[in-house]
C-alpha cells in the first residue's frame, strides 16, 4: 500500500472538522495522520491527510472530500515535490551515566534536547515522518514514558502553492 | 439599503428566491419567521408533524424540480426532521430546512430544546451551517439554496439563533454564484463511443440522475437497438419500447438475465447501490455521474465521464453508429399474485396528469415493477432510505406543489406510520387518491422471515383499523374495495376532487 498525501484549503468555520473527519470515519478510510492549522488567511485552515491505500481508494477519498462544500481546495502532494514535516516530543527514562549515549543520538538526528531532570529527558524532533520513526527506534531501548507527534504538516515546493485564488 | 430583522429577512429572501409555498411547524423559538410569514407572500402549509412537513417538501421538490422548503422550531422540532432529511439525501432531493435555535448565549449550555441539529444532519446533508451572525443570514440563505439545487442535488440546513432572529439588519440582495457548469471530457466521451461500437450486447442503465434526458435516452436506446434498464430510483425516467423495466434483487428474472448478458454497460446517473448491483465480471463500464466520488465507487469503468447526462447523452448520441437491429424488447414482470395484479391494474390506469407515490414495501417493489414504460418524472418514492411512512405526507407536498392529483399505493404498515396526515390533506383541499394494499402484515419483512428464518415469525403483525372509518374521522372519503371493482373505481376517483382512501384486503 503507497502512502498517499493530501493538502486542502477548507473554511475557518465550526463543524468544518467534524464534517470531515466524520466522513473519514463513515466510509472506513483508514488514515495515518491529520493535522489542522491555520493559514495566512484567517477565513481558511489548512488541513493536511495522510493516507495508506492503494490508487483506486485514494482517488475516491480525494473525490469525496473535494465535493464538501467547505473544500475549498485540495491537492495531493507528492513526496518529490513537497516538503513533508511532523514534529516530535519524546519522553524517555534517563539516568547520569546514559548521557553522554543520549547526547550522541540528539546530534545524529539534529534533534533538541528541551527537558532534563535526574530521571527523564524531553527531546524533540522535527523532520519526516521516516526520520521520526526511526529516531523513536533507536530511544525504545531507554525506556519510552511518552510521546506526542503532530501528524503531517506539508506544503508544495517552489513557486506553487495552495492559494485560494489559484 | 432597507434595515429589517433577521425573520423578516429569511421570507423576504425565500420570496425572492421564487418561493411561494413552504412548509412549517410552530414553536417558541421559531415564532418570528411564522410571524413574519403572516406579511409576506408566502404561504405555509402546517403538517402534523415536522416529519410530515419535511417529507411534504421532499414530494414538493421531486414533483417540481425546485427546492422544497420546511421550517421548524428548535430542539424535537428540528430533530423530528432527521429521518425527512436522511430521506432526501439518499436519493438526491433538494431540501432546505430552516431551524431556530436557543438564543446564541444559550447556546452550549444544554438549554431548554437545544439541540446541536447542524452536528446530527451533517451526514445527511450537502451542507449545515448554524449562523453566528446576522450580516450572514442573506448570503447563507442564497448559497445553502443555491447548493440544494445544483449538481448532486440534495438537502440542507441552516439553523438561526432566536437572538439573530429578533436582530436588526439590512438586506443586501447579495449574490451567490456557483461553480462554472462541468464540460465533459472529450478523451472519456470519445472512449465512451469507442466502446458502444464494438459492443455486441449493449445495455443502458438509467437511474434517478437520469431524469431529465428521457428523449436523449430513447434515441441513443434506438440508434443501438438495445435494452434499456433502470434502477429503482430511475422508474419513471424514460420513456421507451425499449425499456425491460428494473434490474436488482427485487426485479423480475429475465431483465436480470438480460444485463448479465451485457458485454457493455452504458450507466447514467446511478450510484450502483447495493440493491442493484450483481457484479458480472468480463462487463465494461461507460459511467457518467454528475458526482465526481461516484465515479469509480463501486464498479471500476472503462470510460469515466464527469457530467450531466443532459449534456453528456447528444455527444454520444453523435458518435456512435446505428446498429438497425430488427429486436423486440419484452418487459419483465414480477410473479402474478394478488399484490402484483392490484398493482399492474394501478400502473395501467390512465395516469395522465397523476402523479404516482408508493410507500416501502413489497407494495411499493411491486408498483415500480409494473409501471409501464412511460414517462412518471415526478414519481414520489423512497428508493434509498426506504422510509415508511414517506407516501403520504410526500403525496400532500407534490399536490400543493402542482395542484395535481396524486395517486399513494401503500401498505398497512408503511401508511401506520404517518396517517395522521390525513387531516393535513383535507385541511388544505388537496386531490389524492390513496389505496391500502392491506395484508394485516409487515408484508415484505414476513417474506423474508418465511424464506430465512424459517417462518419463524415475529413482530409483523399490524392492528386491525377500519380505514374507511379513520378516513371518515378525519373528514376524508374511505371505503373497501375488491380487486375486481378496483381498476372502475380508482379510474373514476383520479378524475374527482377530495381526498378519498381506499382499503384492498390482500
Ligand atoms: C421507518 C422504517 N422502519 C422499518 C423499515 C423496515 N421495513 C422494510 S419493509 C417493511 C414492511 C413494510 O410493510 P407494509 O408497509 O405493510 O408493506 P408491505 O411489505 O406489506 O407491502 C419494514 C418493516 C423501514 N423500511 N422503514
């Protein structure tokens, strides 16, 4: 199964959400990821779906959601032309003597270290959701307390871009 | 710019969208558009109950073509609509429904009859949107009616705090425009051709989107000398000597056999729901949908074509060769039994001018079955909900739309459930003939229950009523008739005013 990543312009309005996440989860479309955020224009929020399936079922979300009234825009985003981000917060049990092993990982995967305390460390990470992943591996063995990630965020690259006017 | 109120604005707006007749029920929070109705030149018609009124405006929209309107308080009002809505969005029907809510400082705070209607309908509609503020209410209006009646059509909702009501405000006459007209795609129309030339046994499948290329239809049928076949909702649509009649779980066997025979299907405006849909392999599919997410949904197409079958139908009609087959097309027919031949003596009364409505049931598979191949474009029938209950209070919309007689074929159980719209019909003068296929059964729930659970039968049952009686208690005619006496009767019935309801035991 391809994943699949779709990039929409829908109103700054209430029940905008529940209507498509609602619509999500009647027609049984399994998605990894959602993520709602505002836009340079206050009248629209930007949404971003990513979405394991194979062609047939994608172009048929793709359909359903561009007919919502509230879509204003939708496109997909293809891994080579787009910048696709998600941004994570991991807690993990740390002792003293781990350190210096912690400090090694933070650098490889240029990620910050923004908590620490006798016993755990708060680390985040911003980059694709590949890099996540494997950063979240790599940690496990120290022992995961927890974690938050934001699902996707994404946009075009180069002089495209999702603009109501377009 | 003159300055009114937020009521007031909602008549005049509906006024000036060309509405006439709406249908509404009373209650706290709705009271300043009833009041403001009292001024206008709109009338509205009172049901028994917002079901009723949202049905009636379903009946109204299938009957005209134009958007039914209802309007109703908030809390149990608004909720009573629910299963009106759910109706017409299932089978495309333009519906705008207009609900007060609590005043918005009330709003979420579980107040007295408040209701979160746009969260519960946003399923079932096209659109649901609760205004916020009264600048908002003119444009809102005109866009959610706008969206009711172009492409898909289907229902939707506007819900109006009492506050926004009672506010000041100028009216603007604003504009909503609508996205540009979808031009079909050349390449898909040019496959689309390709594939009926080569076809050996081409089909066209016609459903409810269908409905207005009837003429369209029967020529490219011609020129192909193929069947033509329809889904539920597409009965009535086109107007044919080669028309079978239905395909589906509940048609005859021969049409069934006939589109399994099909080596191209040329699908036109239909959802292929599961009711219809038997899955043949080695077919191909030519689908056009006016709804992009139909395309592809259910069966994988040869040729996908994006657009109006109206605008879509001449372009092909253009390009494929005439096949001058010497054929005779046999329309299918359902086992004869009493349901079937009350039914068949219906369907071949003189119907010019009648509008035909069915409720749900065995009745009502049995009616769409025997219609004949000719044009009912304004038949009144819930296809894709199947809601019982929906022919009466459908029938009362459609005859106060057009002043038409209309023609209900229902069954005990389905005519149960909303009779109390009866008074509603008197009430306002409408001439609707009603017959009750009375089996003193859930008929078509006790056929299942004899074929698969073992005439294990439970909960079908209905109560003895003397329809002649409740009819009488409601100032309408009744009576009972025999199967024999039926075809003089009703023919002369469809010619009288009143409404009048008639019992045939089965
Ligand atoms: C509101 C509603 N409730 C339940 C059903 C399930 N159902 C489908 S057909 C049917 C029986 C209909 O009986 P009747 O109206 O007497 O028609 P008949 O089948 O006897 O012709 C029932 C209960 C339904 N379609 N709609």
């Amino acid at each position: 199964m391809e994943k699949h990543y779709l990039s929409m312009l829908v109103d700054n309005k209430s029940g905008v959400l529940s209507r498509i996440s609602g619509l999500i989860a009647r027609r049984g479309y399994n998605i990894d990821s959602l993520s709602v955020c505002a836009t340079e224009d206050e009248r629209l929020s930007r949404m971003t779906i990513a979405i394991s399936c194979d062609e047939r079922t994608f172009k048929q979300i793709q359909a359903q959601l561009a007919k919502q009234i509230e879509v204003e825009k939708i496109v997909e985003l293809k891994d080579s032309d787009s910048v696709l981000r998600e941004l994570l917060i991991i807690k993990i049990s740390c002792k003293n003597n781990i350190i210096p092993e912690i400090v090694d990982l933070t650098t490889i995967y240029k990620a910050k270290t923004v908590d620490i305390t006798e016993s755990s460390v708060i680390l985040e990470l911003t980059g694709r959701a590949s890099k996540l992943d494997s950063f979240i591996e790599m940690l496990r063995p120290y022992g995961i307390i927890v974690m938050a990630r934001s699902g996707l965020s994404a946009l075009q690259r180069g002089a495209t871009c999702l603009k109501e006017s377009d | 710019m003159k300055e009114t109120t937020g009521a007031k604005l909602i008549v005049e707006t509906l006024a000036s969208l060309g509405m006439k007749k709406i249908f509404g029920y009373t209650g706290n929070y709705i009271l300043p558009v009833f009041d403001a109705i009292k001024d206008s030149s709109i009338e509205v018609f009172v049901p028994s109950s917002e079901l009723g009124g949202a049905h009636s405006a379903d009946g109204y929209a299938r009957a005209t073509d134009e958007v039914g309107v209802v309007i109703t308080t908030s809390g149990p009002g608004a909720t009573n609509l629910v299963t009106g809505i759910a109706t017409a969005y299932m089978d495309s029907v333009p519906i705008l429904a207009i609900t007060a809510n609590v005043p918005r400082k009330k709003l979420g705070k579980d107040s007295f009859q408040e209701v979160d209607i746009t969260g519960i309908v946003t399923p079932i509609t096209k659109y649901s949107h609760i205004i916020t503020s009264v600048d908002e209410l003119e444009y809102e209006i005109k866009k959610a009616y706008a969206l009711a009646s172009s492409g898909r059509k289907g229902p939707v909702l506007l819900d109006i705090p009492y506050d926004v009501l009672n506010e000041k405000v100028c009216i603007k006459n604003v504009e909503y425009s609508l996205p540009k007209a979808i031009v079909p795609d050349k390449n898909a129309i040019d496959k689309a051709i390709a594939l009926l030339n080569e076809a050996v046994n081409p089909i066209i499948l016609v459903g409810g989107g269908a409905k207005d290329a009837s003429k369209e239809i029967s020529l490219l049928a011609e020129k192909l000398s193929c069947p033509i076949v329809t889904t539920m909702r597409g009965v009535g649509a086109v107007d044919s000597a080669n028309l079978l009649g239905v395909v589906g779980y509940s048609a005859p066997y021969s049409n069934n056999t006939q589109f399994k025979k099909a080596d191209v299907v040329l699908a036109l405006g239909t959802r292929f729901s599961d009711k219809m849909y038997a899955k043949s392999k080695g077919k191909k599919y030519i689908h056009v949908d006016i709804d992009l997410a139909e395309l592809d949904k259910i069966v994988e197409t040869n040729s996908a074509i994006l657009g109006d079958v109206k605008d879509v139908l001449p372009l092909l009609l253009n390009g494929v060769k005439a096949r001058n087959l010497d054929k005779k097309f046999t329309r299918g027919a359902l086992k004869k039994n009493r349901l079937t031949t009350l039914a068949s003596t219906i369907a071949e009364l003189d119907l010019t001018d009648v509008i035909v409505a069915t409720d749900v049931g065995s009745h009502q598979i049995a009616l769409l079955n025997a219609l004949g191949a000719k044009n009912h474009k304004e038949l009144l029938s819930s296809t894709g909900l199947g809601t019982m209950g929906y022919g009466l209070p459908a029938s009362i919309g459609a005859s106060i739309a057009t002043g038409k007689h209309v023609l209900l074929f229902t069954s005990d159980g389905s005519f149960n459930m909303n009779f109390n719209e009866i008074s509603t019909a008197v009430k306002y003068g409408v001439d609707l003939t009603v017959v009750i296929a009375n089996n003193r059964s859930l008929g078509m729930i006790e056929d299942i229950q004899r074929n698969k659970f073992n005439a294990r039968y439970i909960g079908i049952d209905t109560p003895d009523i003397s329809y002649a009686l409740l009819a009488k208690s409601m100032g309408a005619q009744g009576a009972r008739l025999t199967l024999p006496k039926a075809q003089e009767t009703l023919q002369k019935a469809l010619t009288e005013r009143g409404v009048k309801i008639y019992e045939v035991r089965i």
